[in-house]
C-alpha cells in the first residue's frame, strides 16, 4: 500500500518525506487555506524565514511542494461547477505544473452540485473525469461516501477514488444523535449504517472488492483518515492508497511497549559495547 501525505503545508510536507516513507501528496481547499493561514500568521509574526516560501505566489508555493515530491504523485483539486468548467480548471492545473514536474493528479468532486435544486447537472463530474482519462491526464475523484459513486467513477476511467473514511464515519455517528471524538476510531454498531455501509471502512473494503471483482484498474485512496487503526484497516481490506495528515504518520511509530523497551535497553548498553560505535 502506498503511503501519502495528506497536507499543503511545506514544512510539514518536507518532514513527512524526510522519513523516507512517502509516496505521495494530496491536497483540497480546505488544507490549502489552513496553509495559506498558518504562512500569513508566521509573516504577521515575523517567523517567516528568508528560506520561507511566500504562499501568497501559489504557483511558486505549489512549485515548491513539487520538488520535495521528487516526481511522485501530488493531487490538486479543481473548484467545482459545470464540467467545462472544470475540464477549464483541470487543464489550467495541469498545465502549469506538467512540463517540471509530470506527477500532477486532478481531483474531481463525484459530483459538483452545491445546492438541491441548482441548475448543475449532478453528472457533470463524470464528463469531466472521461474527459480527462481520454487525454492521459490522471484524475483523484473526490468525496466518495458510496461505493456506487466509486463504481461510476472508475467506468468513467478514474486513476483514483477517494473515499471519506473519518466524515462517513462522522455522517453515521451524527445521524444517530452520537457525540463522539472526530479522531477517536468508530466500531461499527449494529443497526447504525448509511445505506447499507456501517463505518468508513467497510465504505474502502466494498470498493476494493467491486474494483477486484470486476478488474477496474482505478485504485482506491483511503482519505480522511484519522488514527492508525483506520490505516492498518485501510491495509487489510487492500486499499491501495491511505492518505494521512503528518500527526497520525507520527501517531504510527508510537507504542507504550517501544518506549519502556527502549528505556530499558538504553540503560542496558555496557561500555564494552559501545565501543563498536566508535
Ligand atoms: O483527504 C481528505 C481529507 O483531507 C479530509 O480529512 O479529517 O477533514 O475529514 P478530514
């Protein structure tokens, strides 16, 4: 399974790569914002180095997050609307980044629709992703909390689907009138499902057994993940991708039997043995 990095700020990003464990980035508005903000309060602050890139040149920015991704593959999400629109968007992205840097990802909402009743044909997303797959450009379709939405995504000829394994696990606990901790790992109850899908991972283990039944090349990215048991699920139920933000990375090396272990070992070392360090 590879292992991204789930997160549009640098430094972040450039520590995550520095474990040597990193296959690639995935980017949307909202961690793009928190980046935009976090550099816009260390300029306020006077933190920002001059090494420090100026977010506010995103392209520079972006380019930047392209050279510590060494040509692996980073997702960068379009803003929505009609599918000319977004094939508009999707081309802009690509474009600007394809001729460095040739490991841009598309991401595509399923379904672009804002509002019930708007005037956006909800199938728009599709037209776009074939659109996109005809050309050779990879697309990450977004917001997948069905697995019929990952079906059609993949005949559409999506590289990747992105399903929401934390906010459907959200969507199932809030429909039920739980309170819960968004990052604490939900065991599925009974009687409590969205349609038939009890927790986010059974969403990412039904889409994995549709695309293996029926040999979709499209591999499923498990997004929205939140603690290092949803990631070893991720990896059991063979998702192909998890995407993780830098603290449930960091989260995944922790044991209270590594650390007593390394205390007492640490304290073990004779000097006779400490002399082949030398
Ligand atoms: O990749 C999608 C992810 O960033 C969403 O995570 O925790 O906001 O649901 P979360």
């Amino acid at each position: 399974m590879k292992l991204f990095i789930d997160s549009a700020d640098i430094d972040e990003i450039t520590q995550a790569y520095s474990y040597g464990v990193i296959d690639g980035i995935t980017t949307n508005p909202s961690l793009i914002k928190q980046a935009v903000l976090h550099q816009k309060s260390k300029s306020i602050e006077g933190d920002l180095q001059s090494g420090d890139i100026k977010i506010l040149d995103m392209k520079s920015y972006l380019d930047s997050l392209f050279v510590v991704a060494k040509q692996t593959p980073i997702s960068l999400e379009v803003r929505g609307g009609t599918a000319d629109e977004m094939y508009a968007q999707a081309r802009a992205l690509y474009s600007k980044f394809k001729t460095k840097f040739n490991c841009v990802v598309i991401k595509i909402p399923i379904n672009s629709q804002i509002e019930e009743f708007s005037d956006v044909d909800e199938m728009q997303g599709l037209q776009v992703i074939r659109r996109l797959s005809h050309e050779g450009i990879p697309t990450n379709v977004t917001l997948i909390f069905s697995p019929e939405q990952a079906l059609l995504a993949a005949k559409a000829g999506a590289t990747y689907v992105s399903p929401f394994v934390g906010r459907e696990d959200d969507f199932i606990r809030s429909n039920a009138g739980l309170t819960y901790d968004k990052n604490a790992y939900f065991e599925p109850e009974e009687n409590l499902s969205d349609n038939g899908i009890e927790s986010g991972l059974e969403l990412v283990r039904d889409i994995v057994t549709i695309f293996t039944q029926h040999g979709f090349q499209t591999q499923v990215l498990a997004a929205s993940l939140r603690n290092p048991r949803q990631v070893r699920e991720a990896a059991l139920v063979g998702a192909h991708v998890a995407t993780v933000p830098l603290s449930v990375i960091k989260a995944m090396v922790r044991h209270p039997k590594t650390m007593e272990g390394m205390v007492a070992f640490t304290k073990d070392f004779v000097s006779e043995y400490d002399e082949l360090f030398k």
